[in-house]
C-alpha cells in the first residue's frame, strides 16, 4: 500500500510571529500566575505562623512576662 505524505501548509510570516507572540505571552502569565501563587501561599503561611504565636501569647502571655521580668 502506499503511504500518502501530506505536508501541512507553511504559514505565512505574520502568522507565524503572531502565534510566537501568543505563546510567549500565554508562558508569561502562566509564570506571573504561579509567582502569584506562591507570594499568597508564603503570605498565608506567614499569617498561620502569626495567629498561631497570638494565640500561645494570648495564652501564656503572663506566664511569659514574669518569665523575662517584665512583670
């Protein structure tokens, strides 16, 4: 049987710079999506850390201060 070779058509110069530009800015969004991403998950992280500190000195913040003499 023979085999059939279709080559798919060049594209024309504009065509082919505007799909590069496309895909160029689709990477820089996806990355500027990603780096967003881990800022909020850092800032979230940070806020965890600080909710968890509040509460043990809401807690034992006394306890702390004659510990250190700050009474």
């Amino acid at each position: 049987m023979p085999v059939l070779h279709i080559e798919r058509p060049r594209l024309r110069r504009e065509m082919r710079d505007a799909l590069k530009r496309h895909i160029l800015r689709e990477r820089q969004r996806k990355k500027e999506e990603a780096d967003a991403n881990e800022a909020d998950k850092q800032r979230r992280r940070a806020e965890k850390v600080f909710q968890e500190f509040y509460s043990l000195i809401k807690c034992y913040g006394e306890g702390i201060r004659i510990v250190l003499g700050f009474h």
